[in-house]
C-alpha cells in the first residue's frame, strides 16, 4: 500500500488535536509538510509533531513534490484560492468545513477539482463519528419507526475570551457567524441521514449587536417524504445547551450534537443507552475514509457535492441577512 504524504495549508487549532495528529497515525499516511504565514509559528508547529518540513508560503508547499495531498485547514475566505491551486497542481484536496465563503465559491471549487481530475473531500467529520453514526443506522434502520420530524436547538453564551470568535462572527472571513460555523455540521448531517432538503424557510436576528453577523437563527427545513426538521439557534443566550432529536412514529433518539453524550432511544416504556465516546482525534474515522477514496478503495461520505448542498441550506435560511 503506497503512503500518501500530506501537506497541511493553515496549521491552527483545529490541527493541534482534532485533525493534524491523525493523518501520521493512520496506517498509509504520513503528515511531511505544514504551513503558516507566520513562520516561526510554523516552525514551532513543526517541531512539536514531528513534521519533517514547514513552509510560510502556501504554494511552496502545494509545489513541494513529496506532498500527494493537501488538508486546507484555514478560514472559509481562503478556501476556494487554495483549493484551486491545489487542483491545478494535480493534487487530492481536503478542505475544511464551511468549504467556502458561499454557494458560488463552492461551485466553482467543484468543478476546478472535476476539471484537474482531483477528488474534493470535506472535513465534515461527523459523518463517520461512531455516535453519529448509531443515531443513523437506529433512525433508517426502523428503530424508531418512521421518522417524521427533527427538532435541533443550541444556546450559547457570547465567550469574548476564545480568540477565535472574532473571525467566526466576521461573514468576510466566514461567510456568517457562529449559525455558520457551528450549524452547517448540523445541516450536513441532516443531508446524511434524512435528505435532500426540499424546501428552506428561515429568519434570523442580531439581538446581541456585539458583532455584523446573525446571533440568533431558526428555520424549518422540508426533506424527502415530507419529513420535517426545525432548529432554534440563538449565541448571546444567557445559559448553554444543545441537542439533536429525530422523533418517529414508534419512538425517539437524541444526544448531544456538540457535546459528546450518550445516544439514548425512547420507545414508550424502554429506554436504551448506547455510550460511544468520541475518539481523541475526531477527525480520523472521516479521514481514514479519505484515504480510501484518494487510493480509489472505499468511498468518503463527505464529498464537495454534499458540502455544497450544506452550504446552499444556510445561504437560503440567511438569504436577506446577505
């Protein structure tokens, strides 16, 4: 089995645990390359995991003949760029989620990756997360019946401290705000186990002012045979909580969409537990999916055509905020 080297474009948070780590752990893959603007951050990224060589110019790395394939893991805005180099060079693109600034941009990064010939995979993990996974097999394997709607809610607390917050509330640099960033997880998951969507009606506020984009959402989506998901969002609430439940004609199933709780089944008097915490790095089981399809062996769930629908979901809920 040949090793696919990778080459990472934007080596911040979300490579320090949920994803970068894996990519060498994987039997097959080796991560050989990162790269930061900041060189010295870079540098130190490096030397940290072990990576054999570091770059503060993305198309140095992109040129970079020992790297196969190239995980973009910056914000949106520069997504569609580095994806279309990455496709020109003739190289497998994984890019990070939301997979661009709008439904435009993401076109247009499908067809550069079908044009070079390239697979465009996106890093909608829970798609292969095994908690996520159960929650599907007992919904479209008739364990709650037929299913019939969905109801998703997540209330946060506006967190001024994570440093991150000022670029996922900025819509140049994340095509929205928090709705986007965190919600489009939820929008694709959807798509996974209940879609198509059909129909989208939506309205949204910024009742906090602390920022341009959106700080509360709520919309109602129509999927296939009618069945019907709604969500209320809101991200200056005065508490947390969050969960998805998909109810059916016998029953129901829930959990914790971005806390890693139980998958817990309701059928009248009988209730089931199923605890499947979530892997330290919980990219892996996707990216072990991308490997298979980079080596045309398996297929990965997570492809440019479903993200862009995710993508086209939320513009339409936030059409009139756009």
């Amino acid at each position: 089995m040949k090793t696919i080297r990778w080459g990472i474009i934007g080596c911040g948070d979300v490579t320090e645990k949920k994803s970068g780590p894996a990519f060498s752990k994987l039997p097959g893959s080796e991560l050989v390359s990162v790269m930061r603007r900041d060189a010295e951050k870079a540098a130190d990224y490096a030397t940290r995991h072990h990576v054999p060589r570091w770059y503060s110019d993305a198309d140095e790395l992109i040129a970079d003949e020992q790297v196969d394939a190239v995980y973009i893991a910056t914000p949106p805005s520069s997504h569609k760029e580095y994806t279309l180099k990455v496709a020109a060079a003739g190289k497998p693109v994984f890019v990070e989620k939301p997979m661009a600034l709008n439904v435009s941009e993401c076109v247009d990064m499908v067809e550069a990756c079908e044009s070079a010939g390239v697979p465009l995979l996106v890093a909608y993990y829970r798609r292969s997360l095994p908690r996520f996974e159960k929650m599907r097999e007992l919904v479209q394997g008739g364990a709650i019946g037929e299913p019939r709607a969905a109801l998703l809610r997540q209330f946060k607390r506006q967190d001024k401290s994570d440093p991150d917050v000022a670029w996922k509330v900025d819509p140049s640099v994340n095509g929205g705000g928090l709705f986007v960033d965190m919600q489009t997880h939820a929008l694709d998951w959807l798509d996974h186990v209940l879609g198509p969507v059909q129909e989208v009606h939506g309205t949204f506020s910024n009742q906090g002012g602390l920022y341009d984009a959106e700080d509360t959402v709520s919309y109602t989506l129509k999927m296939n045979g009618g069945f019907l998901a709604s969500g209320i969002f809101a991200y200056t609430a005065g508490h947390e909580e969050e969960s998805v439940t998909i109810y059916g004609t016998k029953g129901h199933v829930s959990m914790g969409f971005f806390s890693a709780s139980p998958v817990r089944l309701i059928r009248r008097s009988e209730v089931k537990e199923f605890d499947l915490p979530d892997p330290p790095h919980v990219h892996q089981p996707l990216i072990k999916t991308v490997l298979a399809h980079i080596r045309g062996t398996g297929q990965c769930p997570s492809t440019g055509e479903s993200a862009l629908r995710a993508t086209r979901v939320a513009e339409k809920i936030l059409t009139a905020h756009r």
